[in-house]
C-alpha cells in the first residue's frame, strides 16, 4: 500500500485499490470511483474524440471532463495516456488561455480549447470572454 507521502502524487502510480481508497477519501463521486483506471482512461479517450470531433457541450461540461485528466494525473497515469494527449494537444487553439485547474502547475490541457469549439461551448467561451 502507498504511503501518506505517494498517494495522489503525480508520478507516483497506485494499484486499483489505492486509487479506490483515495478517490473514495477525497470525496470523489461514487461512479468515479467504480470507474478506476480503466474506466478513467476510457472516459477520456472519448473526450479526447469529442474535441477532435467537435465538443457538443457547455463549458462547465468541458471543464469537468478536463478534470478526469487532473485525475489521471493525481494517480499516476500520466503514460497511459501519452497518446491521448498528444491527440488532444493538436485539437486545442489559444494555448495561452487558461480556461480550467485541474491541479497544480500549468499542465497544458488547462490551457486553450477545441479548435472545433461551437455551439453551447462556443457560446460559453465567448461569454468569458476566451473566443471571439
């Protein structure tokens, strides 16, 4: 079992349980919990497809789905995920934007949004003055 100082540390990978125990402990959503690494990494995947595809949703929305990667993170599954990143890396305009924070530092899915942006999170962008 990870000690005090590794759990929820970027880097630091836990077992299934581990991760169980810490969501469980730091108030995630039951689901969330159920997910685990597969279905955290699952879910975003399809996130990462719904950018590229043209993201249907609001921005509060968007920066939910923004958090499961801060999740990710938080458990240690930055490598798991490298190809998704790359992926949502090129979907995103306005890096210089912050439009989330998902956790410390300034990871860059914090940064910018969809180049396919339209409709409710269009709409929410420009209210916030990210989009024009």
């Amino acid at each position: 079992m990870a000690n005090a100082i590794s759990r929820g540390s970027p880097g630091v990978v836990m077992t299934d349980q581990e991760m169980a125990e810490y969501l469980r402990e730091n108030g995630y959503p039951e689901h969330v919990v159920r997910a685990g690494r597969k279905g955290l990494i699952e879910r975003w995947r399809k996130f990462v497809e719904e950018v590229e595809s043209g993201y249907k949703l609001g921005l509060e929305d968007y920066r939910n789905d923004l958090d499961i990667r801060g999740i990710l993170r938080m458990l240690g599954l930055d490598g798991e995920v490298q190809e998704l990143d790359r992926r949502l890396e090129a979907a995103l305009t306005d890096r210089d934007k912050r439009v989330w924070e998902t956790g410390p530092g300034n990871p860059f899915w914090d940064f910018g949004y969809p180049r396919s942006a339209r409709g409710p999170l269009l709409e929410d962008l420009k209210k916030e003055g990210f989009s024009t």
